[in-house]
C-alpha cells in the first residue's frame, strides 16, 4: 500500500499528503519519505535548497531555513 498526496501544480516543489498512513514511506507517485509524516502535512518533492522557495499551488508560501531533501517532512521547523 502507499500514501496519497496531492500536487496542485507542476511547479510546487512540495506535496501535501492526505492519509492517515504514517507507517508508509512511499507516496502513490513513487517519492520515498524520509520520514513519518501526519496526514494534511507536507513532502518535499525534490530537494529544495536554503533560502528557495516552498512551493505549493503554484505559489511560494515560505522560505526553506534549511536545506530539505527530496521525501523530508516540510514544516516549521525547516520553512518559514
């Protein structure tokens, strides 16, 4: 079984997953996750690097505070 995520627009670099599988680390697209990540939270897509862009709906909705490696758990701790 893998997770289900949702990607809005092809230039988000993050994706927004929407189960409740923390124990799976694959998304339905392939990507492996580095980590557990809760249902409504975010995935980095491809590494994104310190002081780029997040990316989501097409829109850049922070900053990354350091660099997020492509399946890592994208959230205040690493986005602002």
């Amino acid at each position: 079984m893998s997770r289900i995520s949702l990607t809005v627009h092809p230039d988000d670099n993050v994706s927004t997953l929407l189960d409740f599988q923390t124990d799976v680390l694959i998304t339905r697209e392939g990507l492996v996750l580095k980590e557990p990540i809760p249902f409504g939270h975010k995935v980095a897509r491809q590494e994104i690097a310190k002081g780029d862009s997040v990316i989501k709906y097409g829109v850049a909705i922070g900053k990354a505070t350091t660099t997020i490696r492509a399946g890592e758990h994208v959230h205040v701790h690493n986005c602002s």
